[in-house]
C-alpha cells in the first residue's frame, strides 16, 4: 500500500505546476460549492423546524426520518415543474436573471477563510472583493422585475433594488470601521487581528457597527421583517412573481445562500471568524486543539446567526417600506458616520483594537 501512494505521489508530481495548481482549486471549488448548496437545503428545513417550534407547530416530519429528506424532496419537486416564459418578457433577461443573483453569492465563498489555513483565494483586497459582489445582487433583482414585464414584478424589483441600495451604504460604512481596527483588506488578516480570546473580537470595541451590519444584512437578503419585495398583498410575491420551476428555485437558493454568507461574514468581520473565544487560556495549554477544531468554531458562529435570522422572521411583523427606508437612511448611517469618528479617537489615544500599536 504504501509503495502504491508513493508512486502514486511521484506520477501527482510530474504533473506541471500550473495544472496541478487548477486541479487543486477546482476541487475546492467543488468542494465549498457543494457544502454550501448542501447548507442552504438544509436551512429551509432548520427554518421550518424552528420557526415552527416558535409557533407551536410541528414542521416538516413526513419525508424521511424526522423530516431530513423534505429539502431533497422540494428540490425534485421545483426540478419538474413547468417553467413558463411570459410570452411579452425578453427571454434572454428573464433566464439569466436568477444567475445574476445566485452567482455571487456563490463566487463571494473564494475569499472566505473557513479555518486556519483553508481559503480558495488569499488576496489582499478580500474585502473590496466582497463588496464588489455581493452588489452584483442587485442586479438580478432589477433585470427580473424589468425583463418579466409585469407593472407588478417591475413593482416589486424597484422596492427592493431601493432598499438594497439604501443598506448597502450603511453596510459599507460598518465595514470601514472593520477595516481601521483590523488594519488590512485581507479576510484571513482582519480574522487574525482579533486572535486572543472574546475580549480582543471587534464586536466589544465596534458593537454599535456589528448591529447595524447584521441588520443591513437581514434587509439585504429580503428577509423578514425587512421583506417588502414580498409583499403579497401589496405586490402579489415581488419581482420573482412570474418565475416558476427550476427559476424560481434558483431565486430561493440565492436567498438563503445569501443569508448563510452573511452570517459567515459577520462571524469573521465581529467575532473573530474561526477563532475559539477561550483562546489564551492558560489552563487549556498551548492553542493547538483550537486551532485544530477552527472550522467548527465558524460553523457554531454561523449556525447562530442562522438562527437569529429565523428568530427575527418568527418574532416581528413586516415593516411598512417608509419605515424601512427611514431606518437605513436616518438611522444607520449616521450611526456609522457618528462611530467611525469615535473609532479615529480610540486609534489616536491607543484604546481597543489599536492598543498594540502603542509605544
């Protein structure tokens, strides 16, 4: 056995460079694609789980043991249904708006770092590219409000395309303070800066932004109570209201992939990403068992977050739209703004984040 994973090492070995470098990124690729869809099946099943727990209802228990199969079965289902084209719509951006929205979400994974050590694309602009993408978003919104030509999707497509835009910017501005305290664009970086335990996470000295993050992340993604482009008895479902069948399904899977990867990005950017909060204990020894289980440490972070999203759509009722506009415009914003500024003082007297940095 051993000789045949030697020789098999010696025939991986004379392989060029450059081939086995894209053999060993499409398998990650692969890989964290695959694990992310899987995510996202299973938190449409979690949702119903919880939110029906809340409730006081049972939630999907038919299909498999417990339920576990209802995911697979739903996708089967959406897998055969019929996808009707409006016959008035433009074909080409009514098929190729769903992917404008799920691709980006997807694509945004590369940068992530899911452990200590493990990231598809280490760059140093990590953070650029995350902003870059996940306002690509808004387009599939917009082309399939516009291509389905529908007063009631196009309706639809508009509201949501101006909240977006309206908690992007709050979101943007949070992640400045992120990028002052960490010191770097770098995803791996900014998760290294916070190395040292609970006290040195970004979510004690940077909390006001942490808040207003997450919640720009929850009206981000659509999701209740911040759900307007979905408004039923207002805009009968939004601007997905003439997709149907696989189309559809992709507009879901761009939902909540979206909502996982804002969990994955608050972990990193507030609560020290694949860090464990018992780091630097001294009666735990050296770090080495932490740094070995860093993968599940970010998954716990995520799952909560997960959570909380279902939590909040279990818990409040639906916003009316100039409530919500108001929120992002006169609330978060300033806020931001008003914190970057207590941040430039925290650096300028060496408190928090930036006490390293002091002679």
């Amino acid at each position: 056995m051993a000789e045949f994973l030697q020789s098999l090492m010696a025939y991986w070995e004379s392989f060029p460079a450059d081939l086995r470098f894209v053999v060993i990124a499409t398998m990650q690729i692969l890989a964290v694609t695959i694990c992310v869809i899987l995510t996202v099946a299973f938190t449409t099943y979690f949702e119903r789980k919880v939110i029906g727990s809340m409730q006081g209802r049972i939630g999907p228990n038919r299909v498999g043991p417990l339920g576990l199969l209802q995911p697979f079965a739903d996708v089967i289902k959406l897998l055969i249904k019929e996808v009707v084209i409006p016959q008035k719509s433009n074909r080409f951006l009514f098929v190729i708006a769903p992917l404008l929205s799920i691709i980006p979400a997807l694509a945004t994974w590369a940068v992530i770092p899911l452990s200590d050590g493990f990231v598809i694309a280490d760059i140093n602009a990590g953070l650029l590219y995350v902003l870059a993408l996940t306002s690509v978003g808004v387009y599939g919104v917009i082309l399939a409000g516009w291509a389905t030509n529908s007063k009631y999707a196009f309706l639809g497509a508009m509201r949501s395309a101006a909240q977006i835009v309206a908690y992007e910017i709050a979101m943007g501005f949070a992640l400045v303070g992120v990028l002052m305290a960490a010191g770097s664009l770098n995803l791996g970086d900014i998760t290294r800066a916070q190395a040292g335990g609970l006290s040195h996470w970004f979510i004690l000295p940077l909390l006001p932004l942490f808040f207003v993050y997450f919640i720009s992340g929850v009206a981000e993604t659509n999701r209740a109570p911040f759900d307007v482009a979905e408004g039923e008895s207002e805009i009968v479902a939004g601007f997905h209201v003439e997709y149907s069948g696989v189309a559809f399904a992709v507009f879901f899977l761009a939902e909540y992939a979206n909502m996982v990867l804002i969990s994955a990005l608050t972990a990193i950017f507030f609560l020290g990403g694949w860090a464990s909060p018992f780091e630097g204990w001294s009666f735990l020894g050296d770090d080495s068992l932490l740094r070995a289980t860093s993968f599940f440490w970010l998954a716990a972070k995520i799952s909560f977050f997960i959570f909380v999203f279902f939590w909040l759509r279990a818990t409040f009722p639906r916003y009316r739209y100039d409530q919500i506009m108001r929120l992002g415009w006169k609330v978060f914003i300033p806020i931001t703004i008003v914190w970057i500024a207590v941040e430039g003082v925290m650096a300028w007297l060496h408190v928090g984040p930036w006490a390293r940095l002091a002679s």
